[in-house]
C-alpha cells in the first residue's frame, strides 16, 4: 500500500505515477480472442460447441444449449423469500431510476420556417454478459437488462457460462425479474461473437453490454463497430475522500469493497488527518483477516492500495479529477460543496452513510461505470445505451428559399457541384 502526502516534494511524481499504472490483466489475449472470434464467425455453433467443452467442461449438446423459463421460474419461486423480496426491491429501485432517463422526442419549426427535431427509438436486440458458474452476480443481471426494458428493447438475450453446466439460481431468479426473454449456456469471447455476429441457433444482436474478464473485454473491443458495446471495462476501483470526524472502520469497510473484487482493483484514500489516515491503514488490516475474500483483497490492498494525505480535502479535489475514479466517496459534512467542483467521476456517494456498495444493490442508478480513468469521456450504462436518435428535417418553398442559397455556397466552395445543384434546382428563378 501506497502513502503519499502533498507536502512531500516528490508528491507530484509518485502521484504521476500513481495515476499512470496500468493495472489491466499482463496477458496478452488479443490474438487468442481474434482467433475466437473469427472461429464463430465462421463456423457457428460448432465452434461455440468445441468452446464450451474446452473452456467450461460440458457438452451443449448434452446440458442444453439454452436455459428454459420453466428453470428460472423454478429459481424465483424457490429462493429464500429474504433474497427474492431483496431482488424485488433492488429491481423496482433501478427500474424507477432508470425511467426518468427516457428522452423526449422533439418537434419543432424555427424562425425560418424549417420543421426539424428528433425521434428516439429503442434498438431493436440487446445482448447481455453476465459472469457465471457457482457465482452469483444477480445484481449485474438486474443493472443491464432493466435498462434495456425500459427503453423498449423487445429481445433481451443473455448469455452466462455454466462451467460444468453448473449457475447458480439467484442469477435465474434476477433474468425472470428482470425481463430477460432468452438465456443461452456460453461465455467468454466466444459468447461475444455469437451475439454480434449470430449463428444457426443464435441471433444477432445490436448492442452487447455487461461485465467480464479480459477475454470478454477484448472481444467487446474487437467487435465494436459489429455491434455497439456500453464500455470496455477494466479492474474496479474506488476513491475516498474522508476527514477525521469518520469512523475509520467504515472507511476501512468501503475500502476494501473494492480490493476483493479482484487482485488489480484499487482503492485509494484522501484525508486531511494523517492520525486518522494511520487509523484507517490498521482497520483495513485487521479487517482483511475477517474476509472470506482475504487473499484477494490483500493482493490488490497492497499492490495498488494508496493512502494520501492532504493540506484540506479541497486540495484533494484536482487530484480526484486526474484519478477520474469509477467510484468516489465524499464522507464529510457537507458533500455537495465538493461534489460541486468534482468533474470526472463515474458515480459519486455523498455523505457519511452512503456506501458505495449500496449502490452496487439497491440505490437506484447503474453501477456499470467507467473504469481505468475513462470517467473523463465516458458514463455508467444508463437507457440511451440501448437507444438510438434519428434526425429529421422538412422544408417548404419559402423555407427553402431562405436558407438554401447558403447552402448553394457552401457546396460550391467544397467543391461539389452536384450538392450545389440539388438545391439550387430547387430554388425560384431571380
């Protein structure tokens, strides 16, 4: 783990390199993932067949290449009712938050007299990664599929792997209340290609979103263009900016929410009080020995854990900015005072009692952010992914006539003659 201080000279360089560390996975997998993905594209379903017994250890033709309503509905109604209501509730949380994003269409005609606006539809198909096997990421079913609904999607394909034919039913229970309308046993790249590019059992899609390893992130990034993807993510991380009125285990607490979600993951704390950021290093040890997740969590802690001390937690804001962090915690009296001057950050959780991990359930807002300090140009996954605006425009003789030999111009001086005379055609006789 990291200690930093900007009163330290060296600061600004160790913080350069702080922000700098590149912390996706080493292996090189995009030649392995070319090679998937241009074995789908060719050859279909058998190449997902010989994939899936090599990468997962079963046979589709054996286990069933799709998974059946009947099984999800079974899932749903034979979970423990604490779960389902906790699902029921994150669910309608993130279907109300998520419908406010609808956009309007618009409609309107200008001083010129020309009838111009907008109209949004939804996309047509929507594929969805969501990580499988013995682990459970409901939470991820609920986070990409309810978007797509409420912006109209009308097929919404999911894909898990099922390593051994094994998933586990919280995940079945999430794709029932989440609107789902098909689920197929494959993952990785493999699955990537077979939703952009379909094959003899699987049909295209139009956009392919949720989370994944390396090789899901590659093939998204390679398949871009094919379909459209919501991001290409890397390891989670969280940011901390926290005075000395905090509870250092708490702080210590969303730390590490972070740290055991995979080696790489980071996690970083500003602070204005060096004697609370002492406080809160000794929590986060003593709190990793208590975690299921213990060896992940430490790995990531102390490979790219940082802790930094600043003059005040305004000085801390600038330095949030260059983080451009997925997640950011302001825990402090009065958080909108930094909110405010905060301009890159994923998704923001103000005040004392807001954990990031409430967001990651029940919150509301999508917890599909962008990684890897892509805050700075990119959003979390909201409706408008799974949408898309179509322009349109009409004229009539006079309006025509007042802006058209502006046009005419233009054309002209681009030297497009055929442009100029399609207008110009067009236009009354002087």
């Amino acid at each position: 783990m990291i200690n930093l201080s900007t009163a330290d000279p060296a600061f600004d360089r160790a913080f350069t390199t702080l922000v700098n560390a590149r912390r996706e996975a080493d292996a090189d997998v995009a030649r392995d993932v070319r090679t998937i993905v241009a074995s789908v594209r060719d050859e279909g379903d058998a190449a997902l067949a010989a994939f899936t017994k090599k990468f997962d250890h079963h046979d589709l033709n054996e286990t069933g290449w799709r998974i059946e309503r009947s099984e999800w509905l079974a899932a749903y109604e034979g979970l423990d009712p604490v779960l389902r209501d906790a699902l029921e509730l994150a669910a309608e949380r993130i279907t109300a938050y998520h419908e406010k994003q609808r956009p309007a269409d618009s409609d309107t005609t200008d001083a010129a007299g020309v009838r111009l606006g907008a109209r949004w539809n939804a996309i047509q198909a929507a594929g969805i990664y969501i990580p499988g096997g013995r682990a459970a990421y409901p939470s991820s079913v609920l986070m990409n599929a309810i978007p797509a609904r409420v912006a109209g999607v009308e097929r919404i394909a999911m894909v898990t792997p099922t390593p051994n034919g094994e998933i586990n039913p919280l995940v079945l229970a999430a794709a029932h209340i989440a609107g789902v309308t098909e689920m197929w046993r494959i993952g990785g790249a493999q699955a990537v290609a077979a939703l952009a590019y379909g094959t003899g059992r699987i049909a295209p899609v139009d956009v392919i979103t949720g989370p994944g390893n390396a090789w899901v992130a590659e093939a998204k990034r390679q398949l871009y263009g094919v379909v459209g993807i919501d991001m290409v993510a890397g390891p989670s991380e969280i940011v901390v900016v926290a005075d000395g009125q905090n509870d250092a285990n708490w702080i210590a607490a969303d730390l590490l929410s972070q740290s055991e979600h995979d080696p790489t993951s980071q996690s970083i704390l500003f602070t204005d009080d060096a004697a609370f950021a002492r406080a809160v290093a000794d929590a986060v040890d003593l709190q990793i020995g208590t975690l299921s997740t213990a060896q992940t969590a430490r790995t990531a802690w102390d490979a790219n854990g940082a802790i930094i001390v600043t003059a005040s937690l305004e000085e801390a804001l600038p330095l949030v900015d260059r983080l451009a962090p997925e997640h950011l915690e302001l825990a402090c009296d009065d958080p909108q005072a930094l909110f405010d001057r905060v301009r890159h950050a994923g998704s923001v959780f103000m005040g004392r009692h807001t954990p990031e991990a409430i967001g990651d359930y029940v919150a509301g807002p999508n917890h599909v952010l962008p990684t890897g300090r892509r805050a700075r140009f990119a959003s979390g996954l909201s409706v408008l992914d799974f949408m898309k605006r179509t322009s349109f425009l009409q004229l009539d003789p006079a309006s025509l006539a007042a802006i058209g030999p502006a046009a005419v111009a233009l054309a002209e001086a681009e030297g497009l003659p055929a442009h100029a005379r399609s207008v110009a055609l067009r236009l009354p006789l002087t």
